[in-house]
C-alpha cells in the first residue's frame, strides 16, 4: 500500500497556483496585439474551390432556339472559374429595378473547361429572371454567382456504369455536362440519352448533342417529339414502350425535366418494378399556369418584429419578399435546399411540397421560393 502523504499540499498548492497566474500574465503580455491574419493556406484554398460567392461577367452569349440562350460567365477576379460536378447548378443573383432576385441554374458545360460556366437559360412565362436574362443580359454585364452545388452527380461509388439519362426541354442542360463527363473521362461508361420536346427546334443544345454522338460510341440519344413528326425521331411524350426497347436492368437513371414529366415517369418507373435506388432525380420548378394576379397580404414574423407586404398570386412568397425589401437566407431556389423554410402559420397556398421533410410538412413549414398564395398570409420567418 501507497504511504499516505500529509502536510503542507494544500499551502503549496496555493503557491504555485499564485506563480503561475504571474507567469501567465507576463506570458500574456508578450504576446501579439495584432488580431490573427486569416491568410491561412487551408483558408485560402477553401475560398478558391468552395467560394461562396463569385463576381462574374458575361463574355458571350449564343442563342440556342427562339426562347433559349447560354451565357457564358467568366470570372471577374480570379483566373478560373472553381471547380464543379458534372450536373451541380449555381444561384445566379440579377438587380433588376430596385431588387436582386436569385435563381438557381445548372452548368451546361464541361467540368474540364474552367475558363468560364456556361448557364443555358429558357425564358419561361412569368419568369422574372428568365425574362430579363433573354431579353436585357448583354455582353460585359457582372453579375454575382454562388459557388457550384447540388446532389445530381453522378457517383462511380453509388451509381451503375452505365446511366439512362432523361431530359425534358430545358432539363437537358445539367445533362449536357454530364455528356462531356462520359465523353472525357468515362464516368460513367456510357449514356443512354432520351431526350424530349416539342418540336425539333425547342431541343436545347441539339447539334452539340449530336456533334457527341457522332464522334463517341459511349454515347447514345433518342429523340422524342410531342407536337411535331418527323422522320428519325420518336413521338408522343417519353413512355413505357420507350425503355421497352433499353437494357435498364440495374441501371441508374438519372431525370431532368418539368413537374409533369417527373410525375409521369414515376409511375411507369413502378410498373417496370424499376427500384428507387437506381432514380436520381434533379430539382426542377414549373410556375403554375393557372395564376391570377390577385394582390393578397403577407405578414411576415421574424424574432423581433412584424412585416407587412403585398404578395401577388403569380409571384413566389419569396419573390414578394425580396420587393417587399425582406432579405431571407437562399440558396437553391427550388424547393430543395430549406435555406428559406418557414413556417405557415394562417392562409391559403399553392405550394411544391416535393423537396419538403415529412414531418416539416406536418408541421407546417413551406419553403416560400416554391410557394404561391391563395389568401392572406402569415409567415414565421427562420430569423
Ligand atoms: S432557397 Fe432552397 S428551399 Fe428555398
């Protein structure tokens, strides 16, 4: 057994506690009075390839159908733009008037050319982005972008060799980056490509496409046209019969396009016992067609106070936020990202619930980028 020690511990203790605090105050005293520099390496390369925003100007623009244009972004102070995945999308934020609006858009070019992203962008009705960028953007422009992001990429540890991609209309344009993925670095393999639209000339990016093909076994596309027949090409919306003809055994499939196609593949998906874990599906938002352009009010509750605005059937919550001078945390613009959840807490909405947790919706949360009103409405707001 240990022998037991007794004595002066406690006062010793008291003593060299008394010389330490002196050591430390003079310790103390030497040091830096400059605050910290934050030019750290590591910081330095996560602000290069994970920036959070990018100053970027416009330094040519292509028409690519009557309603379709790409832009291409370069960087306003850095050599290179950062690099992405192959199917991520920017938040491209425009001034227009008085307000900065935010859309998310997918890169449409290869992840192998940084010199700039090139975002392909179809002017839809009522879209107040959309709009401006088809009819205003010019050449020499600036703009703010955030650094790339999104889930629909391909994973050589997740997905099958070879993919079945699905494009609808402007949904092709994530798709076209993957393209030139598979075309420069086999991953994946190979891409089976079905891709559908109305008439031959609302195919974004189609001589490229073919440009592809052409000149790349692994690549292949079918066609498919819904208002227009023509030889080579299939018609009709994209349906059961054509994956009949496709080897989609254990193949990852991954879909872009409008809300009504998503719906519609969804059930042939279940009929071909087609498993969800082969389905990749990418965040896309329709405007409803149906909006009127009733004026309604919104009360908006944050921590501290209460905001009253107008909000408009035919604009977002989030839209009648941004001009009603409220700035809330955004990211993806579609529904997907909950940087703008919120809860709904009276009135009536038009709203997409895909991108919304089970128990958010249960709750009553909204995410107002993707939310009309159809009354009144009061809004707890995430701040
Ligand atoms: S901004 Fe991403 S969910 Fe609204």
């Amino acid at each position: 057994m240990a022998p037991l020690k007794i004595g002066f511990k406690s006062e010793l203790d008291m003593l060299k506690f008394k010389n330490l605090k002196k050591d430390r105050e003079s310790i103390i005293k030497s040091g830096f009075v400059d605050n910290i520099k934050y030019q750290y390496k590591t910081n330095e390369m996560i602000e290069w390839y994970h920036p959070k925003k990018i100053r970027v100007r416009i330094s040519q623009i292509e028409k690519e159908t009557d309603d379709t244009k790409s832009f291409y972004f370069v960087p306003v102070s850095r050599n290179e733009m950062p690099p992405f995945q192959a199917g991520q999308y920017v938040t491209l934020s425009v001034k227009i008037g008085d307000n900065t609006y935010q859309r998310a858009y997918s890169i449409s070019s290869s992840v192998s050319d940084l010199k700039a992203y090139r975002l392909t962008i179809k002017k839809v009705p009522k879209g107040i982005v959309s709009n401006y960028m088809f009819d205003y953007a010019k050449e020499g422009d600036t703009f703010s972008i955030s650094g790339p992001s999104g889930n629909f990429v391909y994973s050589s540890i997740r997905d099958t060799k070879d993919i079945i991609a699905i494009a609808g209309g402007s949904g092709i344009t994530p798709i076209m980056a993957m393209l030139y993925q598979c075309v420069n670095f086999q991953k994946p393999a190979n891409i089976t490509l079905l891709y559908g639209a109305k008439t031959e000339k609302d195919l974004i990016l189609k001589r490229e496409i073919d440009e592809l093909v052409k000149k790349n076994d692994n690549l292949k596309v079918i066609y498919i046209l819904s208002e227009e027949t023509r030889n080579d090409y299939e018609h009709g919306f994209i349906n059961k019969e054509h994956f009949m003809n496709l080897d989609i055994e254990n193949k990852s499939i991954f879909v872009c396009g409008p809300r009504s196609m998503y719906d519609s593949l969804n059930t042939i998906f279940k009929d071909l016992d087609i498993p969800n874990k082969y389905i990749r599906h990418e965040a896309y938002t329709d405007i409803p067609d149906f909006l009127g352009n009733t004026e309604y009010r919104l009360t908006c509750k944050t921590q501290d106070k209460e905001i009253v605005i107008p909000c408009f059937e035919n604009k977002t919550l989030l839209e009648s936020m941004v001009e009603g001078g409220i700035q809330v945390p955004i990211h993806c613009t579609v529904g997907v990202c909950g940087f703008c959840r919120s809860k709904l807490l009276e009135g009536k909405v038009q709203t997409d619930k895909s991108g919304l947790r089970e128990a958010d919706d249960h709750a009553n949360f909204i995410h107002p980028c993707v939310t009309y009103p159809l009354s009144d409405i009061i809004l707890e707001l995430p701040f």
